[in-house]
C-alpha cells in the first residue's frame, strides 16, 4: 500500500490533497485557470492564483451550463453540479515517483460542445492508469459561454486578436497547466497524447490547427470527429446579434451589457440562436477552417490516430439530420452521382441506404482525409474502424456499433455502464475492453513521427497511399481485431468531392 503521506502533492499553484482508488492516486476538481465569471466571462481564461496551505482535490468540480436531461439521455451521465465557474480538471496516476516519467493521456469530452463533464463514469481513468499512464480528464466551457461572438465583445481586441473559440483557449490552458504540473504526478510532459470523442475529437483537430496550441501535445487520438464545417466569424456575429436582442438587449448593447446576462439563460437557446456543434473559425485560435489546414498541409506535426464506428448515424436525429431525406434531395439534385452511389453500396433501401450515406458523409471520410493530409507532410498516422457490438445487445444494434460506443472500451470501464435489462457484459466484452484500452495505452507510450507501426497483438502499419490499411474492431469476439486493405476507397473517394455540398446541418 502506497504511503497515505503522498497523497499530498505540490503543484505551481499549491498544495493539493487527494485519495486513494485502490493502488492509484486520484485528484479530482484541480482548478487549471482562473473562474472565467463576471468581467472575464467571454475572455480568454486566465492565470490561476495561488492559494496557501492545502487544496481538497476529492470533489469533482462543476461542469459548464447545460441541458442535464440531454447529457444523462445521450451524453454519458450526470455531470453534476452547473456552474460558469467550470474550469478544473481530474487526474489518476499509478506512481508519482516512477523509475522513468510515465506517458500522460489527456482526454477531451464530447458532446456536442454543449452538454458533458470530464467527471462521467465512461472517463473514469482508473483502468489506463493501472497499465502505466497518467490520465487527464476537464470541463471546459460550453455552448453559448464556450463559442460566441458579437461586435461588442470583438471590439475589446485588436483587430488580429479577436478571440471567439473560448472552449478551445479552456483546453489549451489545460494543457498548459500538464506541461507545468504533470511531473509532480509522475508524468512525461514531453509525452503528451491529446484524446478525444465526437465534438472532442473535433476539438483535438482543431488544436492540431491552433498556432496557439502548438508544442503542447505530441500525438492525438480522433474519435468520431465530424466533417461539419466550422462556423464563419461572420455568421457566429449573426447569431451572436440575434442572442442579444432574444434578451432585449439593444443592438448597441455594450460587453457590459451582455455580461449581466443570467448564467442560466444561455442552454435553453436552440437553433437559430445556437450555433452549431463546430468550433468558429476566423478567430485567433483558429485563424483558417480545420479541414482546410489539414487539406493544404498546415497542422502541426504530430502523430494521430483516427477512425469512426460503423452505425454513426445513430447520432444525426440529435443533429436533426433525415437521412433518407438526404439521399432523396441527391437524387432530386444530381440522379447520377445517385445511381452511382446505389451501386457502391448495393443497398437498395432509402431509408438504409441514406443512413450509410449519411454516415459516411458525416463521419467515415474524415478518418481517410486526415491520414492522407498527415501522409502528405510525412507525419504517420493511423485510420481504424469500430464495429464491435456487447455479445448479447446484436439485435438492439442492428447497423452496428453506435456513435460513442467504443469510449468504454477505450478506457476499460464497462463496469460503470447500465446495460439493457438482461443484457449484461459478457467476459468477451470485458476482454475487448481490456485489448482496445491496451492498444491506446500503445499508441500512447509508442507512437511517434517515426514510427512505421505500432506494435501490439497485432502489428498495425501507418496508414500510406500505397499501403491503404484500416485496423478493424468487429463483432468477432474470439478475433476482434484484424486489418484490411483499401477499405471503402472507391465511396470515399466519391464523397471527397462531393462533401462541400452534401455536409452541412
């Protein structure tokens, strides 16, 4: 048993005093800036001040303004107490004086940049922590208080400065405070692994497109990000105009004015007062489109690993996306690329036929856009596709495996999960479970801009235009895990060309 007295550890803000799970360290509700109310709301976050004597980091701390009942329904879990002050972070560490300084894997919630908390049971780290990692989980700002702009609120910048993407600036700050702090918890801070699902995912690539953020990450993991294109500053003002006067606020309405706003006005606001589940570009953060800056070879140089799962269309009745409809607008539009697609697939049902479509559109190209745009700048990376579904829920998952069903996996934590009555894990679930989490455990302490495979139960090459491999996770539970070459090239590679158009909410 690990001595109690270590419990206590000295940060570059003060001392925190945290518990024990088992034979791991656990803190939790660390701040890592400055509460971001009152005349620092919609400011970039700023230095945290130091406290004295001891800090109790055995609490979660308070997630962003949201919609509970949408984030218990679709988002993970409970996130807990509500608050603008939001802005702490958690972390599991198995040794804080290791032989060697261990590999730190820093995590990013999805959810639409609108609901979720890094606190949810799915992110619990306890399980990657126990194979030789110090794990990262935080709450940055959401919705409204994460991504807005407005010309009084633009006004307070130079006209090169102008800051709008608020939860982007919440997660570089994070990692900010790794690069301070993490030795103290036995990490590598020259070994950092930026991971992240859904909205997450999309914000490690924005970060990868961020002057901001670079240098303080060394490789990420992308899970189901989306192909959506980011917001326009223009039309984020647009929206930010139309909030004001929602609030009857005059159209002169001064920063002052916008921020005595209640907190708890903001998450109720739907479309068209909501922007949509993108970062916006144009901003100091992100000065250029992510999917842009990757498309002419501009992201930071660092190893990634990229994939989606096989029914993400599970998610677009959330986005409010008809899927048949979609196909049906294609064919109204252009009867060609119709038929061509038909083929591809050879599924002759609209209604499944647009769900694969959309799928694809929305989610399963990006992983191949992004490992060709890292193979063009001779950065490695590697494209996966998951598909494995619990052994007795098959008939609950008939298209596959649902839009956040791997983030168990990843972090070894089913055991936190309710399945459906008579439904329960099966020792094949908790063994895919342990082999995926080993393999981001992998890529974690492995991968680099050198390497030419990752080296696991199973030997997965970098992704290349000459060798196009994909590592599938199946339905196959005694081999869950095999490669395949070319996988959905030839529709991939029609909706390169056809996503400006299709891909928008």
């Amino acid at each position: 048993m690990k001595n109690q007295r270590r419990l206590r550890i000295l940060t570059a803000e003060g001392e925190l005093r945290g518990s024990m799970d088992d034979e791991l360290f656990v803190f939790k509700g660390i701040p890592y800036a400055a509460p971001p109310v009152g005349a620092l709301r919609w400011r970039p976050p700023q230095a945290l001040q130091p406290w004295q004597g001891e800090r109790d980091a055995t609490a979660w701390g308070p997630a962003s303004w949201q919609n509970r009942d949408y984030c218990l329904l679709a988002g993970g879990g409970d996130p807990g107490h509500f608050s603008e002050d939001c802005l702490y972070l958690n972390v599991w560490t198995p040794d804080i004086e290791p032989a060697r300084p261990l590999p730190v894997m820093v995590w990013l919630h999805g959810g639409g940049f609108s609901i979720g908390a890094g606190s949810l049971d799915p992110y619990r780290g306890k399980a990657l922590a126990a194979q030789g990692a110090v794990v990262v989980t935080l709450n940055y700002r959401l919705g409204h208080f994460g991504f807005f702009a407005h010309p009084a609120l633009d006004a307070e910048y130079p006209a090169d400065s102008v800051v709008n993407n608020f939860a982007l600036l919440d997660q570089i700050a994070a990692l900010q405070w790794v690069q301070r702090n993490i030795p103290a918890f036995g990490g590598d801070r020259r070994n950092i692994t930026l991971f992240g699902e859904s909205s997450g995912a999309r914000s490690v690539l924005s970060l990868c497109c961020s002057p901001l953020a670079e240098g303080l990450f060394h490789k990420g993991i992308v899970q189901s990000a989306y192909s959506l294109p980011d917001t326009p500053r223009v039309q984020a003002q647009q929206v930010g105009q139309q909030v004001a006067a929602h609030f009857g606020l005059a159209a002169n309405a001064s920063a002052s004015d916008l921020r005595a706003l209640p907190a708890d006005g903001f998450w109720p606001l739907q479309r068209p007062l909501a922007l949509g589940p993108v970062p916006i570009s144009g901003d100091i953060v992100l000065p250029q489109p992510m999917l842009a800056t990757f498309m002419a070879g501009r992201q930071h140089r660092v190893p990634l690993m990229i994939g989606s799962n096989s029914d993400e269309a599970s998610v677009l009745d959330f986005f409010g996306v008809d899927a048949t409809q979609v196909l049906q607008q294609l064919r109204q539009k252009n009867r060609l690329s119709y038929q061509l697609i038909k083929w591809l697939y050879d599924i002759h049902d609209d209604a499944l036929l647009g769900r694969a479509v959309a799928r694809d559109m929305a989610f399963s190209v990006l992983p191949l856009l992004v490992v060709q745009a890292q193979h063009n700048i001779g950065m490695s990376g590697w494209r996966y596709w998951f598909d494995y579904v619990s052994e007795q829920s098959h008939d609950l998952y008939p298209h596959g495996a649902w839009h956040g069903n791997e983030v168990p996996y990843v972090f070894n934590t089913l055991d936190t999960q309710t399945p459906a009555e008579g439904r329960s894990y099966t020792a094949a679930d908790y063994a895919v479970a342990t082999r995926l989490s080993a393999l981001w455990i992998t890529f974690a302490r492995d991968a680099s801009e050198f390497s030419y495979q990752l080296r696991s139960e199973i030997d997965w090459p970098v992704w290349r235009s000459d060798n196009d491999v994909t590592l599938m996770v199946g339905r196959d539970a005694e081999k869950p895990f095999s490669l395949q070459r070319r996988f959905m090239r030839g529709r991939l590679r029609l909706f390169r060309l056809m996503m400006r158009s299709m891909v928008k909410l």
